[in-house]
C-alpha cells in the first residue's frame, strides 16, 4: 500500500513537471513570437512568426495553469505543506486533539462532497460553450467543462484523503505532527 502511494504521488509529480515544462515552452513561444514578429524582415521572411496565429498560447497557458493547481493540491501537496492556525489545537490534550482532529477531517470531506452535485449542476451548461481560442488549434471537441473538470477531481481526491485522515486519527489518534525548520531542510535535501 505505502509502495502504491508512493508511485502515485510519483506520477503525480511527474504530470505536473511536465504541465509545468509545457508552460515555459509555450511561454518561450510567446516572447519569440512577440519580439520577431515587430521586425518587418522576419515576419516577412516566415509567415509562420505572424503574432494573430498565436492567441491560443494565452489560453493553454491558463489552462494549464488551472490544471496544475488543482492536480498539485489533489495529489501532491503533503498536509504539513499547507500553512495552518493551530494555536488551540496544540495546546489541548491529545483526547480532544484527537477528537478535533476528526471531526474537521469530516468537515471538509462532507463540505466538498456535498458541494460536487450543485457544482456540477452549474458547470452542465458549460458543456455547450467552446473555448476562444484553443479550438482553433485542437479542434472543436474541446468545451470549457472539459477544461474545468479537473475541479473535481479535487473535490473527490480532497475528500477522500481527508476521510481517510479521519479513518487515520480515529485509530492511532492525533499526535502532533512536530516538524522543525531544520527537519524540513533535511528532507528537502534527501
């Protein structure tokens, strides 16, 4: 199990390395193209740098940038790497610690399931709606649902995790989770 989860968390890493790699080179393309197509001799020697050919660059860029944020927070980002406000928390004994731990663990489970239904209700419209630009490169095929739906993914990745952090402290309890800024660059240097 912890072998899976580790590949998984690897995969992850790796798509979004490479939605990240995708930005920079479509970023690339957008300074090359802006910059060589103010030269009348190159626009006029390669009609392919002409700048109204490449208004889909903005659009896969926010979308991808969409995609990464979500697909991170879903599979990547650890629950120690999001900043938190602990100061009753820490500061109690572990019994409620335990108990508080568990029951906001079921409240953003329950939260973000319970907002899947009426989410996707708003977003069914969408399906309909085309893209400005990108279906110039990609096709017609692509909807602004299509783009969107990474949205839930998250919603269903988060709530699992967090049924499954609640499953965790209600059977081995809430032990603070102490990590100093000196642990932290351990690992980061591992």
């Amino acid at each position: 199990m912890h072998s899976a989860l580790k590949f998984t968390i690897r995969i992850g890493e790796f798509v979004a390395a490479m939605m990240m790699a995708a930005m920079f080179s479509i970023f690339i393309l957008q300074v090359l193209v802006r910059y060589t197509a103010r030269e009348e001799w190159i626009a006029e020697a390669v009609p392919l740098i002409d700048p109204n050919l490449y208004g889909w660059t903005l659009e896969l860029c926010l979308v991808l940038w969409i995609w990464l944020v979500f697909w991170g927070n879903s599979l990547i980002v650890r629950e120690r790497d999001h900043v938190i406000f602990d100061l009753i928390y820490v500061n109690v004994n572990a019994k409620i610690r335990k108990w508080m731990a568990i029951i906001s663990c079921l409240a953003i489970s329950i939260g973000f399931l319970w907002a899947f239904e009426p989410t996707w209700s708003k977003f069914y419209i969408l399906r309909l709606k085309r893209t400005a630009t990108l279906s110039n490169v990609f096709g017609d095929w692509i909807r602004v649902r299509d783009i969107y739906s990474i949205y839930f993914m998250f919603l269903l990745v988060v709530a699992a995790r967090y049924a499954w952090r609640a499953w965790s402290f209600l059977k081995n309890g809430a032990e603070l989770e102490a990590v100093s800024y000196e642990d932290f660059l351990n690992e980061k240097s591992e």
